[in-house]
C-alpha cells in the first residue's frame, strides 16, 4: 500500500520535473529570440539563423568531423582523471601516510591556473594530442581526488570489518564493499567533472590543435561570425545533455535501486 | 583484558558472559581474526573456516539479502543455500533489500551469511540484543537448531545469563577492570531438558557465586 502510494508521487514528480525542463528551455529561446529581433544584428543573430547554420554545418561534416574530435578529447581526458583521480583519492582518504604525502601536491595542482597548466604541458610535450589530453586530465584530477578522499574518510568500518571476517578478496571488497559506498560521491565527481572537462578541451583546442570545436570557435570568432560560434557551442551542449540524460542519470537510478526501494 | 587462558573444545557451544566493558566482544574479534593488537596467543589454523555474527547485521543495504548471503561465498554460484533459507525462516526473502527488513529478520540473514560458508567456527555476539522478548526466545531456538545440526564450534557473546544457560554447554563468566576470567562453568544436562526452573535454579547458583558478574 505504501509503496503504491510512493510510486504514484514519484510518477507525479517525474512529469512535473518535465514540465518544468520544458519550460525553461522554452523561456531560454523566447527571450534570446525577442532580443535578437530588437537588436536586430550581426552580433546577436537569431536562433533560427543559428539552427539553419548547425544544420548546413551537420549536413557539410564539418560539425561531426569537429564534434567527433572534441568529443574523443573529453572522454579520453574525463575517463582518465576519473580513474586516476578515484584511486588517488581512495588512498589519501584511506592512509594518512599517503595523505600527508601528496597533500602538498594537491594544493598546487588545486591552484594552479587551467591556462598555465595547458601552456607548460604544451611547451614541454610539444603540440600534440598527448599533451593536449594530460593537460585537461590533469585540470579535472585534483577536483576528483578531493572529492573521492571525502567519500573514502566517510566509508562505514562496520563493512571494512565484515569484509575482514569473512576474509573477502580485494575485488569484492573494492567492487561490492567500497565502490557503493563512494557512488554518489563518484557521481558528484563525474557531473561537475564533464562540464569542466569540455569547457577545457576547448582551450585546449584554441591553442595547439587544428580540429575540435574549440579550433573552430577561434576560428569564426577571427571572422566575426557569431551565429557560427553560436551554432558550434550549442551543438555541443545538446551532445553533453545527451551523456547527461541518456548514460549518467540511467546509471545512476540504476545505481540507487536499493535507495528507491527501501524509502 | 588481562590473562586469559581458554580452550575450546571442537563441537561445543560455548558462552562468554560479563557486563559490559569486560572484554567479552575484544575476545569475539580476537577469535575472529579482527584485532591483531593483543599480546598472547590464538591457535586457531589459519584456513578454519569461520562464520561471524556481528551484533549489527552488517549486511550491504545495495545488495539483496541473497547477493548479501552469497558474497561470502568462494563460487558463490555454485551452493545451495535453500536449507539455510529454510531453517533460518528466510526463504522468500532473497530478493529483498536489507533496509526492508526488521532487525530480527536481518540479523537471521546475518546468520544465515555466515552458515554459507559451512563454518568450522561460528561466533555470535550478543545474537538477542535489541530484540523484543518473543523475538528473542525465537532467535534463540533458530540458534540452537543451528547448532544441533551442523555442530560447528560456538563462542556466544552475551549478557544475558539465562540465555546463556539455556542455550551452551560451557559457559565462561568475565568481570570488568581489568577483563579477566572469574569463572568456568559446565552444564551437562542437554538443552532440549533445561526448563525454566533449572535455568533460574542455576542462574541464581552463579549470582550466589558470581556475584560481581551477574547481578
């Protein structure tokens, strides 16, 4: 009965929150297309302007040539400071020998400027996608370790001494013990992760590479061509809502079953 | 903690009994090879096999209780658990998650978790805590059935003297400051012929004799 009565408003929850997401997407265009009218200018041009270029864009390849290869930046970047980070982070949360090792280095990395990081990486790798990739990673890293050494100080030592009597492996202690436990706090990790990822790889892009939506924003922006900077940009966004509504939420629901069921 | 000296003979049921703070759950973890911060020894072999009854059930709340029972298992898919199942009362329980379950009910997953592995030693602390009283008396029954059945070498944690004469054949009485062993006492009758006027009979004989442990 209750968990009837649950469902029904958790329904009732979800098309409200559809409602909603709809309408501040509606009110995004409507008052970008009134300003654009008034304005009336090469500098603002109007959403359909921009979607008649996204499509010319789409139909050239141009757009997938350079969206394919951004993209390819962001996950390479994203997955590899998510695992590096992750473990980096399991360790300082878990050893105060290893905490106290890599604090130092984490304070640096935590303040040092995003550009300053892609300069050196650039100046001392060369202008390649290596170092390209290990630069944004190395941007998002510490924000990963900072975030996961907080899921791993709060880890339940019940479990951790369940695990220990019943003399689990390491696999199951880190797959089916450990992991959960940090999930939320991978998933917080990851959502913030993605946004500044990308944002990233695009200056990443602007200063030593020849494709890539950041490549081409220089680009346009060389031409005054705001409608096309516009174009790439959104065309952009629509692929990180994507990842957002079609992988990370799924696994993430599917991640709190347990939670779903039992409140 | 201080000079403890115990053997436990294989196949018995043994009882700890104390009040708080006088080593009883020190001597569990111990046992259970959780704290290595003793100066002594424990001949226990090293491949023993040995089942854990934590007074929290400690279940994984992502993991249905039957994930739950079959994570301790080596090749978990490969053992048959539906007589555990059986005579724990948790048969069509596998697919719930621990956060629906009451505390009597999860503690008997707990058990039945360490049963999966078919333990050599099964160590139980302080199994009735927090449970109404008919709860209790059930979870008692559940224990002894266990037992009975497969005979695996029992150290119970408790402070409950008459659960402790109802349920082992030894039992070890403990006082606080330093923890030390004040008293060793056999039971020879069977648990099946232990009623109530032998059980209060033999409490208020240890109170008579113990009186600083059980009061």
């Amino acid at each position: 009965m209750a968990v009837a009565a649950d469902a029904g408003r958790r329904r009732r929850g979800g098309k409200g929150r559809l409602i909603g997401a709809l309408a501040s997407t509606a009110s995004v265009f409507v008052v970008w297309a009134v300003a654009a009218l008034i304005a009336d200018s090469r500098l603002l041009p109007t959403p359909w302007r921009v979607f008649d270029l996204m499509i010319t864009a789409i139909v050239s390849g141009d757009l997938v040539f350079h969206l394919t290869a951004t993209l390819g930046r962001v996950i390479a970047a994203f997955t590899a400071a998510m695992l590096i980070g992750s473990a980096i982070g399991l360790a300082m949360g878990r050893s105060r020998v290893v905490n106290s090792a890599l604090d130092v280095w984490l304070v640096l990395l935590l303040n040092i400027p995003a550009l300053v990081v892609i300069i050196l990486a650039y100046v001392w790798f060369g202008l390649n996608e290596t170092a390209a990739i290990c630069a944004v990673a190395l941007n998002k890293l510490p924000n990963v370790i900072v975030t996961i050494r907080e899921g791993a100080r709060a880890l339940d030592p019940d479990l951790d001494q369940m695990a220990r009597a019943f003399k689990l492996n390491w696999r199951k202690r880190l797959f089916e013990v450990v992991l959960p436990q940090l999930q939320p706090y991978i998933a917080a990790a990851a959502r913030s992760g993605l946004s500044l990822v990308w944002k990233i790889v695009l200056v990443v892009e602007l200063l030593g590479r020849s494709n890539g939506i950041g490549f081409q924003l220089n680009l346009y922006f060389q031409l005054f061509d705001v409608a096309s900077i516009l174009a790439y940009a959104l065309s952009f966004i629509l692929v990180m809502l994507s990842i957002e509504i079609f992988i990370l939420q799924p696994i993430e629901s599917r991640a709190n079953r347990w939670r779903i069921q039992t409140r | 903690m201080r000079g403890l000296d115990l053997s436990i003979a294989a196949g018995s049921l043994t009882a700890l009994i104390g009040p708080s703070g006088c080593g009883k759950t020190t001597t569990l973890r111990i046992l259970g090879g959780l704290d290595h911060d003793y100066d002594g020894s424990v001949s226990v072999g090293p491949e023993t096999r040995i089942g854990y009854v934590f007074q929290e059930p400690r279940l994984l709340p992502w993991r249905s209780v039957d994930q739950n029972v079959r994570l301790v298992l080596d090749d978990p898919d490969a053992v048959d658990l539906t007589a555990i199942y059986g005579r724990l009362g948790i048969s069509d329980m596998g697919r719930r998650f621990p956060g629906e379950l009451s505390l009597g009910l999860a503690r008997r997953v707990s058990i039945a978790r360490a049963l999966a592995i078919r333990p050599e030693i099964l160590l139980l602390d302080e199994p009735s805590a927090s449970l109404d009283e008919t709860t209790a008396q059930r979870m008692r029954a559940l224990i002894l059935d266990v037992w009975q059945a497969d005979r695996p070498t029992t150290v119970l944690v408790t402070h409950n003297i008459r659960e402790a004469i109802q349920l082992a054949d030894r039992l070890v009485l403990l006082a606080p400051r330093p923890g030390r062993m004040i008293g060793d006492v056999a039971i020879d009758r069977p648990q099946d012929a232990r009623d109530t006027a032998f059980i209060e009979t033999l409490r208020e004989d240890l109170i008579r004799r113990f009186p600083e442990t059980i009061a």
